[in-house]
C-alpha cells in the first residue's frame, strides 16, 4: 500500500458534514495524487427554514456537485429522505455496494452518539456494513471485498457513552481556503438555513467576497477549539515547536469495526503526516 494510490471514502449524514469535518484532509489526499469521494447518505431536504422537499434536494446536489469540484473530488448524495433515515437491511446494502464499488482503503463517518439521528444512523450504516462488504452471500450482485477497510470516526464534542477519542490529528490550515473554498458552494446551509437556526442571519454579509470572509471565521471559531482541546496528541505528533503553533486540525478516532488502524498503517493510510 505504501506505493499505491490511497482511495478513501468519507460519509455524511448531509451535505457539507463531509466537509465541516474532513474536507481539509481531503484537500490534503487529493492535492498528494490520491482518490477522495465524499457521499451525502441524506439527499438534505428538509434542512431549510422555507425551501423543503424536491426543490432544496436539487439545491443541495447542484451546492455538493460543486464542493466535490471545489476539492477536486467525487461527491455523491443518496437519494433517502433527510430526516427520515432508518437503519435498513435496504439502506444497508446500499452502503455495501457503496464500499465494494468504490473498494476504499479507508473509511471515514460519524460516530453512533450523536445530537442527529440522520447522523447516528449513517454511523450505523457504515459500521452494520463492515464485515459485511467481505460476506460474498450478502448483497452477491456485487463482488465481495478480500479485506475489510479500515474505519474511522469523524470529530465531535459529544462526551456520553464516552468522548472523542482520537489517535490521529491533521493540520488543514496548509488548505484552510480551498475548505473555505468548498464549503462556501453550500450556500443555503451556511448563509440561510444554519444562520437561521442559530440565529445570526443578521450577521451575514451581502457581498460574496465578504461572505467568504465571514464563514471563514465563523468556522474558524467552529473549528478552532479541536486542537487546543487535544493540544498534547498535537504536540506529539508534530512536535513540540510546531505542535504548540497548529490552530485548525482535522481529527479521527480508530472505530472498532473495520480492519484496525494502527501504529503500523496511520502513516501509510495519512501519508502527509510527519
């Protein structure tokens, strides 16, 4: 593996979560020669406060279609309901032939704890599909994989069973504007629906250039406190000097249902860290 080109699959529950958590890695995989697909397992439509159903679905795929472009990378949404998301055998194999299509080396997805149910049942998904992808009975129209991808979890704040545990952190800032640059394409999330929700639509600028300007510090302020809260795995990683200066980092917790991520295969699966 350590020669060839990585393939690596990332699901979220919605468009823009791939990207919020692991669109500066993919920067990062897709500017070193490797392949990146990100999948929106929800097609996002109800995530606006006056556009629903068919009409936002096409907003959110033509807004994905062009973060994929963006990062120079596949993006894919699925076609099950936003909010609506069970974990099905149906929706289960769709994941399966997902992964034995794509034959990633590494998957990356939410955890099963978390404040979204489109966002814990996509972790479930993915996790019910491990094992499985190597199960040539299971879902036989399309051929069974010979070894079960490694599978990590994506970054979040939620502390109940257990908090985010990670082994591995990314430094994005190298490529915080092309993440800017993606996730600025999700135009009705950042600037309506998420404004919205959270009540700062006054604060959102008019002028593209400046709208930019401020959903870069706003994630930043979203983002920011990732790598002072797991500051020592930082410094570890990059030593001391440089450790203690990296303010923007992705970061991943090894999940149990894959193929192991190791102190032996981090390196070869994140070759761009020290």
């Amino acid at each position: 593996m350590a020669d060839q080109t990585l393939r690596i699959l990332v699901f979220g529950a919605h468009p823009d979560d791939c990207d919020i958590k692991a669109g500066g890695t993919a920067a990062l995989y897709q500017q070193a020669g490797h392949t990146v697909k990100f999948v929106s397992v929800t097609n996002g439509e109800s995530g606006h406060h006056r556009i629903s159903g068919e009409e936002l679905a096409g907003i959110r795929r033509a807004e994905a279609a062009a973060a994929g472009r963006a990062l120079g990378i596949e993006y894919e949404v699925l076609n099950n309901r936003d909010g609506y998301l069970q974990p099905t055998i149906e929706a289960r194999f769709e994941i399966i032939r997902l992964i034995r299509t794509f034959q990633p080396d590494l998957i990356l997805t939410h955890r099963p704890n978390d404040y979204h149910p489109d966002h814990r049942y996509t972790s479930q998904l993915v996790c019910d599909a491990a094992y499985m992808v190597t199960v040539p009975p299971i879902v036989p129209d399309v051929p069974a994989l010979r070894e079960n991808p490694v599978i990590a979890y994506l970054s979040d704040h939620f502390t109940r069973p257990y908090p985010f545990s990670p082994t591995v952190v990314i430094d994005i800032e190298p490529v915080w504007n092309r993440v800017i640059d993606a996730l600025d394409c999700h135009s009705s999330q950042f600037y309506d629906w998420l404004a919205y929700n959270h009540f700062y639509e006054d604060e959102v600028p008019q002028d593209p250039a400046e709208r930019k300007v401020w959903l870069s510090g706003k994630m930043k302020d979203r983002i920011g406190p990732l790598a002072d809260r797991y500051r020592d795995l930082v410094i570890e990683i990059y030593g001391p000097e440089r450790g203690k200066e990296i303010q923007l980092i992705d970061a991943f917790e090894p999940c149990e249902y894959g193929s192991p991520l190791t102190s032996d295969n981090v390196k070869t699966l994140f070759p761009f860290l020290p």
